[in-house]
C-alpha cells in the first residue's frame, strides 16, 4: 500500500537560543538586502521608461560603427553595417570606410562623445560627415531619425521581459525567504534569486542611461555591488542543490569543508577586484577569466547534483519536485547561457539584423522565465505535474510547429517565387486568386499538421480519449449506473494502467458521498478536502495537496484514502453541483500519472459528470414509472376497498364523498347493512399521508368489518382495533375513528368516536348537536376503555361526519374553512337530498379555497333519517 506522505515541510533550523548571532544577522542581512532590491528595481524601472519615451523621439543612425585602433595608435571609427537611409541621397560611404570629420572638424573620441554621446540629437538631425576609404574621401550628410516602430517595438519587448524576469525571481525569492527565513534551503535560494536579479540588472543594457530623465544615486557604485552579487549566482545555484528539497547526508559530514569549497572562488575573486579598483594591484583580467570557468563548473556541477537526486529520489513528491526544477531550470537557465553563446559564436550574422539579435534575446528571455516559475511551485509542493506538463507540453509543442512552419513556408515561397514572378503574372488578378488559395491551403495543412504531431508526441492521449468517447457513448445502452462505472472502471485502468478506480458519489441528499454499491465513505459535502475539490474543478494527486498542507484530511478521509489507494481524485461537478469525484489508484509501474493524462482527464471531467448524471436521471426515471405503477396500483386496491356502490340502508338515504391528496390515502369510510336491518357508517383518518398510512388504513378495514359482522359490540370492537393498531405500528402513527350504528326498529344512533372531529347531527327544525369523543385516538395506549352513546335519529334528520381535510382547508390568507362554516352550510341544506349535500358543501369549499391546492385527503359521509 502506497502511504499518504506526511503534511510536514522541510525542517528549520533550531530557534531561540539554538541559533547563532551570526544566523541571526545572515538572516537579517538577507532580508535587507531583498528590500533594498525591490527599491532599486523599482527606482530602474522608473529610469527605463523615462529613457524609453526620449529614445522614441531621439534622431539616431541605424547603421553600426566601432572604434578600432590604427597600427600608429590613433582610435577610428569605422562603418561596420551600412544602411542606405543614413544618409541623405548620393554619396554613399561604404562597409569599412572610416569616419575622419564631422562638420570639417577632425574626428577624435573627445568630439564624438561631445556630439553624440553627451547630448542626445533631435529627430530630423542632418549633419555633415566625411569618410575616408578604398573609394577615396566621401562627404555626406548624416541623416539621425528615430528608430524604426518595429526596432522600438522589440525594445520596450525586451525591457518588458527583463523587469518581469526580475521581478518574477526577486518575488518567488522574497516570498520563500518570508514564509520559512528559519529554513536553510530556503536562505540560500532566496540568495540565488536576488543574483538573477543583479544579473537582468547589470548585463542587459536596453536603454542608454543618457537617455533617462531620471538617474540613480551613487549609479557606479550600485552597479559595481550588483555585478559582485551577479557573478555569485553559479555559486549559489551549486549551494541550493546541496540542500533542495532537503539537504543530502554528505552535508551533515562535510558542510563546512563543502561550503568552503564553493564560496571561497567568489569571494576570492571579489576580493581581488576591490584591491585592483584600490590600485593595490594590478588588472584582473586573466584571473577573470579563470573565474569564469570556475562559475560554468560550478554551474554543470549544479544540474549533475540536480540530475542525480532526481534519479535516486524515491519519494513521490520530492521527484517531481526535481523534475519540474530540472525541466524548468534546463530549458530557462539552460536557454538563456546557450543565447550567450549563440550570440558570441555569430555575431557577424546577427550584425547584419538588429532584429535577429532582439528575437533572439526575447526568445531567451522567454526560457529564462521559466526558472522562478518552476521553483515557485516546487517550493509549494503542489500541482507539480501539472506545471511540468504545460512546460514540455509547450516547449516541445511551440519546437515542432516553428519547425513545421519554416519547411511549409520554404516550400511555398520556393512555389510562389515560380507561380507569381517566373510566370509574370505577379500583377494580375491570378496573383490575389493563388494567394488567397495558399492562405487556404496553409489553414488545412497546419490543421492537419497539428494532429499529427499531437498523435506524435502523446499516442497515449488518443487512446485515452478514444476510451472515455467509447464509456460515455455506451450509456444511451447501459442499463444501470453501476454498469456504466464498471465499463469505465476497466477502460481507465486498461488505458492509465492502475490498480483500481472508484467512483464516490453524492447520495440523495447531497451530503453524504456514497460508492455505486450504496457503501458509505467518510466524505461529506461541507469537509475542508471535499470543498478543495469544488473550488479546484481538475484533477489533484492526493500526496500533492496533503504535502502542500491546501487541504486537511480528516483520519476517516486519510484512512479510506491510504487504504484504496489512492493516488489521484478527478472531481465530477455537473451545473455548480458536486455530484461525486473518481478515485483513480497508482499504476502498476509504481509510475507517476503524466501530465498529458491529467490534462486529459481534466478535459473529460465534466463530460464524464454529465454522463453519471444522466444515468442517475434515467435511474431515477425507471424507479419514478416503477413506482407510479405500484402506486396507481395501490390506489385501485385501496378503492377497492372502498364501498363502490352504497348499500340498501333501511329508513336511511346516505351519500358520501372522498378526495386523495395523492396516489393513496390515510382516509377510511365504510358503510355496512347488518342481517338484522341495522346500518353502520364509520369514517376514520390515519395520521400522515401516502402509502403508510393506506396499509393501516387497510388494516383497520378488515378489523372492524370482521368484528361489526362477527356481532361484537362497538365499545369491544373499537378497543380490539386498537390493540392491534399499537402493537403494529410505531408510537407516532394513530388513528382519529368514529363508528355510527342506526337501528331502524328503535330510530336511535349508537356511536363510538375515538378521538375524530364531532359528527355534526342537524335536528330538523335546524338545531345542531355534536357527537363528541368518547374515547382516546386509536394506537396510542394499549387496553384503551371506549364509551358508547346514543341518542335519537328521527325523520328530516341529518348526519355529517368528515375528516380535518374538510375543516382545515385553507384559502391564500392562510385562514381556515372551520367547522363553523360546515354547520352553517349543513343547517342551510338539511332539506336537500344527501347527494346535494356532498355536492354543495365540496362546491363551497373548493371556491374557498381558490388557487390553493387542498393538501390533505378530504372525506364525508352524510347520512338522512327518511
């Protein structure tokens, strides 16, 4: 089983008393020396774009020139590249001549720097130059314009770059020495930082300083610090891989003598240029150049140690920690020397094109910044992979379509060259006809080209892909959700090659995350990792998030984590809602997921989301029609038992009426005609609504016609039914019942009313009398002792019973029908025949009600006395 790695970052150095005044003014020293950088960078960055807008409108020559010395050891300027527009019409100079007078005063370096070094020369400038070469003695004038738009374009670029490279490494080097000043590591990286800084500061020279309206104190001085502080960086880089991400053992025994070994070159060396600027001896030219071998192998040295733990590194982390430091610090480190030695090695090439030399110097500089980029999230431990995708991805990617494009556009310009000017037509309308078929015809193919060289470089993505088209294209076939995670299960780990995958999904009310088989998990909508998937939308390699200390995983989330083993979440989120992730479990190769699988199961994720969705929907639509079947069922089977047809009552004319809220009902009347000519109505309401309270319904059917036909007396039969009731029921469930038995041969009414509103029993002069309880609710207590009453039920009378359905239906003001509008209308109709009575009173309570639905089941029985 793979563990989960530990939340702990890299150990500081002892605190308090354990730590040395000399560490502790390292330390401070450190911290100063940041700030100080941050203002002198700001302070450059001022005095650049104060240079930059008087550069834009400043006249210049657009050719080169350089001083050489004549064997007599006069200093000439000579013309290097000659550019036609310098120059106002015939003569021309030519490459090599030398400059010899400027307005009919002899050249000498005093006078060039007076006119042209010391002043800076209004646009337009026209002044007169004397050449001296093969072709004898050339007069001209000197045209100084501004520089061309894209000259300056590629400038303010270049300048652009080079503050956001310093500030991306003075940023990552400030934030790492602020959040663990106590770490060694992080000290010495800080260091490394501030020398990249010194390095954009010192050796990239845009804009000439005599331009700028605004100049830095002390600017020599300064310049001089940060040249010291820039020389170091190979011997900081050589330090920092000692201790990244965690110091190696050979430290612990031989720190002080390796340390030594490493600082004592650039110490010795700035202590060598202090005493040369002293005068105290002489020039260090030679010993500058036996520095600089120094600091390349201090450089090389670097990325072998760098190299090396990456290949012995067996904690999952800390190797793609290395690899992405190794990738980014290859291509950007790696980039910006190789430039250097690109532009020592043709600088012929690159004199004959300004701009070359700036594509390539943005083209470095763009390497460059993938350095501070890498450590930034090397140091957070955290979306590791996923940076180091987007950095091979991109380099590779950007390598192959230049390479692409350079062949197709050789090829077409070698047709074009043929088809436009060989054939002469180059001014005709065929020329826009094939251009606009070429601009077509590059669309297509670099269309083409691109897939092909994305199946190229990562096959693996395509039959990745192909496989998750092929689970999510299944679910229109699949029956169930628990196939569909089956099938996917086996393509994923078929494609990923890993051990096991698991989908975690949201349970009915969105809390609780189950797995298809119903199994609890130990994940809950509201935990601090749960919500860290939500925010995060994208895959997350667990031992990623708990080593960056983002996320806190509860011990029941670390434990069901560790024990399925769980390398990599892929969170489904589907319209602003979580409905569950896939827990995808390591490789067999005890390899590391790529990052062109991250982006692609990143990609796929909703996709994936709104299949499982759909399938729940398809689910839930299967059970929802499965079980309106049941219920339509139910609802037959509970009429049934409901009287269809009222049987013949002996001097008694009886009309009932019964409405369900839903499919079922928790609503009972009966009606019952008796041998010896004696009718029994009862009417009942089970508390709650729906099927539960149908089946006891039911059951209290069947109870009280066995007991009534078995002859039992209501007082005994009631009190049966409700033993039975509370032994079968749970203690909430309960039952208000009424029973009303009519002897045509005494014209009186016997009743039991176990806890259910008051039968109304309307004279016929108009008088109105309640049957009250005799009796608590049916279910409550067991051996309950029911009462009987009678009292007279003579011709013209009426008896109304009905349920709370009836009494408390409510109108949109929230008020209440009430049993005081049902007597009144009872009163008001006790002359009409029973069916009007129903019809009448539901009539009234509907239009009571208005556009508010009746929410409860609603019953009656009205009864006459013929």
């Amino acid at each position: 089983m793979e563990p989960l790695p530990n939340t702990s970052s890299p150990a500081p150095e002892a605190s308090g008393s354990g730590v040395s005044r000399s560490t502790e003014l390292l330390r401070a020293f450190a911290g100063l020396v940041g700030l100080l950088l941050v203002v002198l960078l700001t302070a450059s960055v001022w005095q650049e774009q104060s240079g930059l807008i008087r550069v834009r409108f400043a006249g210049t020559l657009q050719g080169d020139s350089e001083w050489a010395v004549r064997p007599n050891g006069d200093s000439v300027r000579v013309l290097t590249r000659l550019v036609a527009t310098d120059f106002l019409p015939d003569p021309l100079p030519a490459v090599g001549d030398t400059l010899i007078a400027i307005s009919g005063e002899t050249l000498t370096p005093a006078l060039y720097r007076a006119l042209f070094v010391e002043r800076i020369l209004p646009s337009d400038t026209t002044i007169a130059l004397t050449y001296r070469g093969a072709r004898g003695t050339v007069e001209t004038m000197g045209h100084f314009r501004p520089d061309p738009a894209p000259t300056f374009f590629m400038t303010v670029v270049i300048d652009a770059l080079r503050f956001l490279i310093a500030f991306a490494f003075l940023g990552v080097g400030l934030w790492a020495f602020f959040a663990q000043p106590n770490s060694q590591q992080v000290r010495v990286f800080a260091w490394f930082c501030f020398a990249m800084v010194a390095i954009m500061l010192t050796t990239v020279n845009v804009v000439d300083p005599r331009f700028a309206t605004f100049q830095i104190p002390f600017r020599d001085t300064v310049e001089a610090i940060l040249g010291g502080l820039a020389i170091g960086s190979a011997t900081f880089w050589a330090h920092l891989q000692l201790l990244f991400p965690k110091p190696l053992e050979v430290c612990a025994r031989y720190g002080r003598w390796l340390i030594t070994l490493i600082y004592t070159p650039w110490v010795g060396f700035g202590v060598l240029t202090v005493l040369s600027s002293l005068n105290i001896i002489g020039e260090t030219d030679s010993i500058a150049g036996v520095f600089g071998l120094v600091q390349v192998a201090l450089l090389l040295i670097g990325f072998v140690i760098l190299g090396w733990r990456y290949r012995k590194s067996v904690d999952r982390v800390e190797s793609r920690q290395l690899r992405l430091v190794l990738l980014g610090t290859g291509l950007g480190i790696g980039g910006f020397v190789g430039l250097i030695f690109i532009t020592n090695l043709a600088q012929d090439w690159l004199r004959d094109d300004p701009m070359r030399l700036m594509l390539m110097i943005v083209v470095g500089f763009l390497f460059l910044l993938l350095t501070p980029i890498s450590f930034a999230y090397a140091f957070t431990r955290y979306r590791l992979l996923e940076v180091q995708g987007k950095l091979k991805r991109g380099t590779r990617y950007v390598i192959a379509i230049v390479a692409a494009f350079l062949a197709l556009f050789g090829v077409m310009y070698a047709v074009g060259q043929y088809t436009l000017f060989g054939s002469g037509i180059s001014d005709s309308p065929w020329a826009m006809l094939l251009v606009m078929l070429f601009a077509l015809g590059v669309g297509r193919i670099s269309n083409r080209l691109s897939k092909i060289l994305e199946q190229q470089f990562f096959p693996e993505r395509k039959q990745l892909r192909e496989r998750l088209e092929g689970a999510i294209e299944r679910t229109a076939s699949i029956g169930d959700s628990g196939s569909f995670w089956d099938d996917l299960g086996t393509r994923l780990q078929q494609s990923l090659r890993i051990q096991t995958v698991q989908p975690v999904l949201a349970g009915e009310n969105g809390g609780q995350f189950l797995l298809p088989s119903r199994e609890h998990t130990p994940f809950v909508l509201n935990s601090d990792f749960m919500a860290r998937l939500s925010r995060e939308r994208r895959p997350i390699l667990v031992d990623e998030l708990v080593a960056s200390g983002r996320s806190v995983l509860s011990d029941d989330e670390h434990r069901w984590l560790s024990g399925n083993n769980v390398a990599l979440v892929l969170p489904l989120i589907t319209q602003q809602r979580m409905s569950g992730f896939l827990a995808l479990g390591f490789k067999n190769e005890e390899e590391d997921y790529a990052p062109e699988e991250l982006t692609l199961l990143g990609n796929w994720a909703p996709q994936l989301a709104m299949a499982s969705e759909n399938m729940r929907l398809i689910e839930e639509n299967v059970e929802k029609r499965r079980l309106e079947e049941q219920m339509q069922m139910a609802r037959r089977i509970q009429e049934g038992f409901l009287p269809r047809e009222l049987p013949m009552t002996i001097g008694l004319e009886v009309a009932t009426h019964s409405r369900f809220s839903l499919e079922v009902a928790g609503d009972y009347f009966d009606v019952l005609t008796l041998p010896d000519g004696e009718t029994v109505t009862a009417i009942a309401d089970v508390s709650g609504k729906g099927a539960g309270a149908a089946l006891l319904m039911a059951n209290l059917q069947a109870s009280l016609r066995t007991a009534v036909e078995a002859g039992i007396p209501l007082t005994r039969a009631v009190a049966q039914v409700n033993n039975l009731i509370f032994r079968n029921t749970p203690p909430e469930q309960y039952i208000t019942f009424v029973v009303v038995s009519f002897d045509p041969r005494t014209s009186q009414l016997r009743y039991v009313n176990a806890g259910h509103n008051p039968p109304l029993l309307v004279r016929k002069d108009g008088a109105v009398e309640e049957l009250p309880a005799t009796g608590l609710i049916i279910g409550a207590l067991p051996n309950m002792i029911y009462e009987e009453c009678s009292t007279p039920f003579l011709p013209g009378d009426l008896l109304v019973m009905y349920t709370d359905g009836i009494s408390e239906a409510m109108n949109d003001a929230e008020e209440e029908y009430g049993e005081a509008r049902l007597t009144g209308l009872a009163r008001q109709l006790r002359d009409q025949s029973p069916a009007r009575i129903v019809a009448a009173m539901e009539d009234d309570v509907e239009r009571f009600c208005g556009r508010i639905p009746m929410e409860d089941d609603s019953t009656m029985v009205v009864v006459k006395r013929m």
